[in-house]
C-alpha cells in the first residue's frame, strides 16, 4: 500500500520537503508545483541511485494521479521512502 498526501496537506509542506515531477521535460517546462524537480518516470526507475537518497522522503507526483502510485511502489520496494501526491498534477491546478 503506497501513502498518500492531498493537495491541502502538500501545500502546508511546500518548501520544506522534496517534490518528484515525473512528468516529460516538456510538462514540467510548461508548469509545475512549486519547487518541485523534474525526474522524468523512466529516468527515476532506471537509475534511481542516483538521483534518491535512502534516509529521505519523496513525494512524487505526474499528471493524473494514476502512474505516481505505480512508481512510489516501485521505489518503496527498491528501499526509498516516497508518498504520492493524490491527484497529481492536475488537482493541484483544480486547487489553485
């Protein structure tokens, strides 16, 4: 089971956390959740040494909520800790 944070919860956090856009360089160029970093999905899962730590806590986010689950679990068993942002990228425009 892969945790979840909403967007209210995301937003109170902005700043002092680390935000995962895996998202195309073309989407995240186009916009994105403040402060969040660019990892396309296919470069984090081929080679995520290097850009995670084991000791820190991702949140990691794509367009519709539906592929960040995936890769959150997929990352939890590789031994990262990482929480999905519910929703994705387009709830946080619906919200703001």
């Amino acid at each position: 089971m892969v945790s979840s944070i909403s967007i209210t919860e995301l937003k109170e956090k902005i700043g002092s956390i680390n935000i995962i856009d895996i998202r195309n360089s073309q989407s995240y160029n186009n916009n994105h959740i403040p402060s969040a970093t660019n990892i396309p999905m296919e470069k984090l899962l081929v080679d995520a040494k290097k850009y995670l730590q084991a000791n820190t806590i991702y949140y990691i986010y794509c367009q519709k909520g539906i592929s960040s689950p995936k890769i959150c679990q997929i990352l939890n068993r590789m031994g990262y800790h990482t929480m999905n942002i519910s929703g994705g990228y387009e709830e946080w425009i619906l919200q703001n």
